[in-house]
C-alpha cells in the first residue's frame, strides 16, 4: 500500500501500532466461538485504590464480586485491581481470550462514565492493554466481555510474552463521575473459530456488463493480504498480526466460518502458500516467516524466521510470489520518501531459496521505491507495482522486472530513464493512486480476452487531497523488445480501500478492501 499500511492507519485507524478493533470494525465479536474456561476464576488476587485531585474512592473485595465505589470526583481519579498469574493462565497463547463480567451504575444510571482497562504484564514487564469500552457500554446489568489475547499490545504496538505472563491488571479510569462497578468471573478461554455473515455489495460500486460481483468474506478490518493454499482455501492475513482460514462450508459461493491459524506478528502485509510441501510464508515487519501445522490441529504450531532484520522505516518488506525457478520473490521498500538508502537491501526486489535465510538472499533488482506487490504471467515474466514519493507529482508505476537492472528511485521516476541509466515503467498509474496488489489472469472462467491480463489493486490517495484509485484496474500488455507497453483501464469501481487481488482455484477473481475489511468476488456470468 502506498507509502506504508502504517502511516494511512494513523490517520484514518487511530494507529496500526496499538490498532484493536472496534464495534463497528468487528460486529460478529458475539458470533466467536469459545470453549469451555480453560483456567479457574482469578479473583483471589491483591486489590488496591489510589486518587487524584481530591477523588473519593474506596474498593472491596469479598468472596463475591470486585466492587469499587467512588464519590465526589473532582477531576480525574483511577483504581485498580491486580491478580498474579501462574499454570495455564501465566502459559497463555494469542489463541485464547480473557472473559469477564462486569456491571456498573454511575450518578447517571448505567456506567457510562467507565473507562475499564485490561493490563497483560509479562515476566519481561511489557505492558499490553486493551480499552474494554470499544465493546460496548457497561450498564448496571451483568455483562459477559471477551478481549481476545491478540488485540493486546503496548505502546509500541508489541504483544506480551503469552508464554510467560506475570500480571493481569483491571485499570479503572473516571473523569466527573460517581458510581460504584462491579466485575467478576475474570478467566481465560481459548478462541476456536468466528462467523461470517451475509453483506451486500457497497452501493456505488460498478463492474463490467456480463460479470457479477458478490461479497465472498467480511468482517476483517485492517485486512491485508488473501491467497490460496494447494486445496484451493482462502486465508487472509490482518495488519494487526491475524492470519485467517476462510471456510465455504455449503460451497454457495458466501463464505460462513473462519478459523485462527496464527497471530502475533507486527504489521503483517503478505502471505503465501508454497506449492506442496504445506509451508505458508508471512511477510511481515523485517521478517520472512515459514508457518506450519505440524500437528494438523488447524493452527500453526512451528513458527521458523527465516529471514530477519531487514530494513524498515517508511515501508518494509511486502508481497511475495514463487518464480517459475522455486525460489520466493518480494519488494523491499525504500526507508524514507526520497532518500539515499544506507541499507544495499532497501529499495529492491529481492528472491530467495524455499527456506533459505538471509544469507542466501540476492537482490534482482534495484531503484524500486516501494514494490508492494510482485507477480508472475504464465510465462515467467515477472511484473511489479511501485508506489511513487508522499508530496510530488510523479506516477505511481507497474514496472516488468528484469535481472540486474535499476528502476530510478531516488533520482527518476515515470518515463524519465536518466539518459538511458533507468529502466522506465511498462505504465505509469496517476500520481498517488497507490498500486498495490497484483495479480495475473491465467485462468478461463473469464472471456479468453482476459488470458494474460493484470489486474491492479488501487487503494487511492493517502496525502493528497484529489481523490484516485479506489479502484481494480485491468492491464493489457502489448510486447515490445525486451519488455512490454501496457493499456490501462477501470475495472471495478467504487471500492473503499481494495489492497490486494487474488485469482481462485475456480477462475473467478478476489479482491480484498482493507477498510471494509471485506473480500469481494467476481465472476463471469456472460449476462
């Protein structure tokens, strides 16, 4: 996505580093899937108040409920409640929840002035936290809350040590307010699967005459990638460190299910299956990771860095793609805007052996600003989209990559070669469009006019103020020399934030839109 996923989640997501999703981000929450507690009831731990600015409180805690009472806050004031964490509890994992009842009445009826906060502390005193009023008011009835062990990060957008947690905090917060809240029955449970409900498509969105567009998956927000494994499944990867088995158990074409496989990474952008030996690679900050089920539970249990450290800063690694020569290829962005890179690796397209590491790395090609996305046709050209600098005019690019040669950043861009120095794009997209996800039909569920066509995911513009993009376009290539020259056109309109683009086993195209956390489907129907 153009100039880093993170920078468009700061502006428009609160931010991708602490990102938790909100009521109106998830509204199946109530729809996950929990097992029985897999941990007694934790109360039973130390209970402590403290005040400012002349706040009242007082808190107690009897063989029932945690109560704490406040009166005449004058300002701001807070208490807490802590509980040591040892066995199952201090050994947790991102697949399990934390699951407490509360209620609540203020001098205004029904807790609306609370502010509840869980605090995870591990044995290395990150603090990790959650802000429990994005489910939803607490009122003066029992309520059961569920905060998934995943959304918790601190500060620096960092989840806890799961394996080795220390505390558990429940951090209450007022402001002009008096009341008295009451929580209990506070246990872990252990995520198993989520629903997936019927959505229409959005209104305003238009496709070509003959083909029909249908929303296959939602309620993924801040969703970044989608690919399909060798059995023909769809997963999904989410920013916030989520990667998704997407299920159509009745094969209607609507998916209704979606299971946890892995969790914890930190700005997750790229998935892929290997062909055939049930490896799935996560690109994710820095880091290339090779993810199995060893076990066949359906969850990852052998997580493998293969590749760490890369550089980072305005944008990092991101999608990858197999080569016709087994070997794995992704973009790796430029650190800044336009900048010389002090890294040799920032700024190029890069491949890699299956399992291999760092040291086995070899950089194809150079000057690549921010090649969000590679892909390859069936005859083994390799094709890359760029994004172009935050505050200028120059395009963003799809650029056909080849061995050994330099693409520009940060002395050209666009048609400008630099005297012949520079290769120049097969297509340059509007300025700040961001093309992002790439894709290249191979299949014959659409006309045979499509055979060996791109399709472009455009997310649209970030720091500009003239709207583009925000849409898939169609890209038909023509050969000429070494390379090709390239047409351009429209071809799903009216998308909120489509990032990423996939062909499924059955031909039909997949778009995925980060924002409305959906993934849409396109197949031709000749009416």
């Amino acid at each position: 996505m153009k100039r880093y996923i993170f920078i468009y989640s700061l502006l428009f997501l609160l931010t991708a580093c602490v990102a938790r999703p909100t009521p109106a981000d998830d509204p199946d929450l109530l729809l996950f899937d929990f097992s029985a507690g897999i941990d007694q009831n934790r109360f039973g731990g130390a209970t402590y108040c403290a005040g400012e600015q002349g706040a009242s409180l007082a808190c107690s805690h009897s063989s029932g409920a945690l109560s704490l009472t406040v009166q005449d806050v004058g300002g701001a004031a807070y208490a807490v409640w802590r509980t040591d964490l040892a066995g199952p509890a201090g050994d947790a994992s991102p697949f399990q929840a934390l699951q407490l009842r509360m209620r609540g009445e203020d001098a205004d009826g029904g807790g609306k002035g609370l502010r509840p906060h869980l605090y995870l502390i591990d044995q290395d005193g990150r603090r990790a936290f959650v802000d429990l009023t994005q489910f939803g008011p607490v009122t003066r009835n029992w309520a059961t809350f569920t905060a998934p062990l995943r959304w918790f990060r601190d500060a620096d957008g960092l989840a806890p040590d799961f394996s080795r947690l220390a505390e558990f905090l429940i951090v209450f917060e007022w402001a002009e307010i008096a009341g008295e809240f009451q929580v209990d029955e506070v246990r872990f449970v252990q995520q198993v699967r989520r629903a997936i409900s019927p959505a229409p498509v959005p209104q305003g969105a238009a496709w070509p005459a003959g083909f029909d567009l249908t929303v296959y998956a939602t309620g993924f927000p801040n969703a970044t990638s989608i690919t399909w494994d060798p059995q023909g499944r769809l997963w999904l990867s989410q920013q916030t460190g989520d990667i998704w088995l997407i299920h159509d158990g009745d094969n209607d074409g609507q998916a209704d299910q979606a299971t946890l496989f892995a969790s914890g990474f930190t700005e997750l952008v790229g998935l892929l299956w290997h062909p055939s030996d049930g490896t799935l690679y996560a690109s994710s900050r820095a880091t290339i990771t090779a993810l199995r089920d060893v076990d066949g539970d359906g969850r990852a249990d052998e997580y493998r860095e293969l590749v760490s450290e890369l550089p980072w800063g305005r944008h990092q690694n991101n999608g990858m793609a197999w080569g016709p020569d087994g070997w794995l290829y992704f973009g790796i962005g430029s650190t800044g805007d336009i900048a010389e890179e002090a890294d040799d690796l920032s700024a190029t397209i890069v491949r890699l052996p299956h399992l291999g590491t760092r040291a086995d790395l070899e950089i194809l090609s150079r000057g690549n600003r921010n090649a969000y996305d590679v892909a390859f046709d069936a005859a083994g050209h390799l094709f890359a989209t760029e994004n172009g600098p935050d505050y200028n005019d120059a395009p963003d690019e799809l650029n056909h990559i080849l061995p050994g040669e330099h693409y520009g950043y940060p002395h050209a861009f666009g048609d400008d070669s630099g005297g012949g120095r520079y290769r120049t794009p097969v297509w340059n997209f509007a300025p700040h469009a961001s093309a992002d996800g790439i894709v290249a039909y191979e299949a014959d569920q659409f006309p045979a006019a499509y055979r060996g066509n791109l399709f472009v995911a455009l997310f649209g513009q970030i720091f500009s103020s003239t709207p583009v993009g925000h849409e898939v376009q169609r890209i038909r290539l023509t050969p000429a020399g070494d390379s090709y020259t390239a047409q351009a056109e429209p071809f799903i309109t009216g998308l909120d934030r489509p990032l990423d683009v996939a062909v499924g086993p059955e031909g039909a195209l997949y778009v995925l839109d980060y924002v409305a956390g959906s993934v849409f489907r396109l197949r031709y129907t000749g009416d």
